[in-house]
C-alpha cells in the first residue's frame, strides 16, 4: 500500500470511529515521517533543500534575508569604507541597538519619512557634535568644571547640570527642528515617530561621540592592549543604548507638544523642561556611579523603565495596543 493510500485509509477509520482523533494525527505523522526518509534515500538532499529558482528568488526578495546579512556583515562593510575595527564596531552597535528598539517595540513612523531619520543622524553628527554641543560645554563651563571635584555631591551636580543637560538638549535639537519643519510642512508625525527619531538621534549621537573619544584616547581606551577591557565593552554595548533611551524620553516630549495643540514657548517649556532634566538627572546620575558597576546598572534600569512607560503612552495615545510587552523575545 503506497502512502496516499495508507492516510485514505486512515480517513476512513477515523470516520468510521475506529481510531481516534490522536491516534490519526500520530499515524499521519508517522507515514510523512517515513515519507520523507524515503525521498531522502531516493532522491538525496535535493528532496528536503529547496534549490530551485523560485524558491532562492523569494529569499533573496524577502525583508528578514536581507535585515539579517546586512546586520551580519556590517563589520566587514565598514571596514571596507577604511574604519578602524574600533570606529567600525562602534557604528556596528548603533545600528544594532536601532534595529533591536525597531523590532521589539514596533514603533512606527507614521506621519514621518524614511528621510526624517537620515536628517535627525546628520544633523546630531555634525551639526550638534560639530557646533551646538560645543557651544553649551563653553556656556555651562563652570557647571562642567564640577566634575573635577573630588567631593561627590558637586561631581553629581557637573555631571547632571553640565554633561546631562548639554548632551540632552544636543540630541534633542535636531528632533526639536525636524518636528519644526514638519509643522511649517502641513506634516504632523506620530507620537511614536518622535520616539522612534529620538532613538535615533541618541544612538548616533553615542556612536559618533565614542569615535571621537577613539581617536583622542585610542591608547587609552581603544588600544589594541586593551588595559580596561570594561571600559571598551561599555561604550560599544551600553553608552549606545543609553543614549538612545534618554533621548527617546525627551523627544517623547517634544513630540506631545507637537501632536496635543499649537506650539508655544510656554507650553513647550512646562512639557518639554520635565522630561529633559528627568534624562538629564539619569545620565548625570549614571555617569557618577559609572565606577559602580551594580548602582549604574541600576540607573540604567530605571531609564529604561522610564522610556518602556514612554511607549507604552505613545502607542495608547494612538490607540494602540501594548501587545509588544507580551510577546516572547527568547
């Protein structure tokens, strides 16, 4: 009795009562079973890899083929650009950690464009690391100038006052300006979209901002001796997901100004200002109790517990469900 004959067969005791609904379905698995060690036999590896042409042209059509060598082979892709290993994986992580925050929270950019998030990345790149931030540190130097000071207290205060609120208002600017045009525009972009830009601007803002540490400290930090391998591991995994949270949470706010109502200086500063000095205590925090393994992993909880609470507003704000807290990521 050849196998199409063996499942009729089948069919027929279970519509005849004589089998069970179990007992067919563990026959059935058992006949394709042996079918398929057969046509493995028979035919070789050819009968389970699908070779053919239609099949490896809806591969290589497929997004996930494409998302999963491009991550794979982004190392070997900047190196061909002549980065060194250091600045390659530096933008490696970056990249990453945005596919990661795009994938697990399925923020969307409803309202934006694909174009908003390259000019959110050039303007923080260079714009901001080039000019804006620049000009903060030398208007908030004496804040700056506190984290020197071996007494903790004033140390936290610099860190918070002049390194968190600089680099948060850096970040910040080029969503501020996107979301600004956009108005002038007739465009009005998500909740989410803001969000998902403010991602942005934070993990280029980290990756840039560590190249340029690379290359003033490369001996010291990046060197191939690697004397504080913590150091080198926490600024390619952590600082580029750190900063995108926090700067997720301030354009979650910039971004409420630009979807509740028109926009006006005092408006914007009462819902804005919050959200700043709230990332801005976070980072400065962080940034104090970074020789503190367990207290700054501690803070980097808790921002990112903030940033969580951020999409999750954003998503009920459009109606949206919270579906991405149920699903199971391992």
């Amino acid at each position: 009795m050849n196998p199409d004959e063996m499942l009729q067969e089948y069919e027929r005791l279970l519509r005849a009562g004589i089998i069970s609904q179990e007992e067919y379905r563990r026959q059935v698995g058992r006949l394709k079973a042996e079918v398929r060690r057969r046509a493995v036999e028979e035919e070789g590896i050819g009968a389970v890899l699908r070779l053919d042409p239609l099949t490896i042209q809806r591969v290589v059509q497929s997004q996930v083929f494409w998302v999963v060598l491009v991550v794979a082979m982004m190392p070997l892709l900047l190196a061909s650009f002549g980065l060194q290993s250091a600045q390659g994986m530096i933008l490696y992580f970056a990249f990453l950690w945005f596919f990661i925050f795009l994938r697990v929270f399925r923020l969307n950019l409803r309202g934006g464009r694909a174009g908003d998030i390259f000019f959110v990345i050039v303007m923080v790149t260079f714009f901001g690391l080039g000019l804006f931030l620049p000009a903060l540190r030398y208007l908030l130097s004496p804040l700056y100038a506190l984290i020197r000071v071996p007494f903790l207290p004033f140390r936290w205060l610099g860190f918070v006052l002049g390194v968190g609120i600089t680099e948060e208002m850096t970040k910040a600017m080029p969503v501020f300006l996107l979301l600004w045009i956009a108005a002038r525009q007739g465009r009005r972009l998500s909740l989410q979209a803001t969000v998902l830009l403010g991602v942005a601007s934070g993990l280029a803002f980290a990756g840039f901002e560590n190249i340029l540490y690379s290359e003033q400290f490369g001996a010291r930090i990046f060197g191939m001796s690697f004397t504080q391998p913590e150091v080198v591991l926490s600024r390619l995994l952590m600082t580029p997901f750190l900063h995108s949270v926090w700067a997720g949470v301030v354009a979650f706010n910039l971004g409420l100004v630009h979807v509740s109502g028109p926009f006006r200086i005092g408006r914007a500063i009462t819902i804005v200002g919050p959200g700043l000095m709230l990332a801005a205590l976070l980072h400065g925090s962080y940034d104090t109790l970074a020789a503190s393994p367990v207290l700054a992993v501690l803070v980097g909880a808790v921002s990112y517990l903030i940033f969580v609470l951020a999409v999750m507003a954003a998503k009920a704000w459009e109606g949206e469900s919270e579906s991405f807290l149920g699903e199971r990521v391992l």
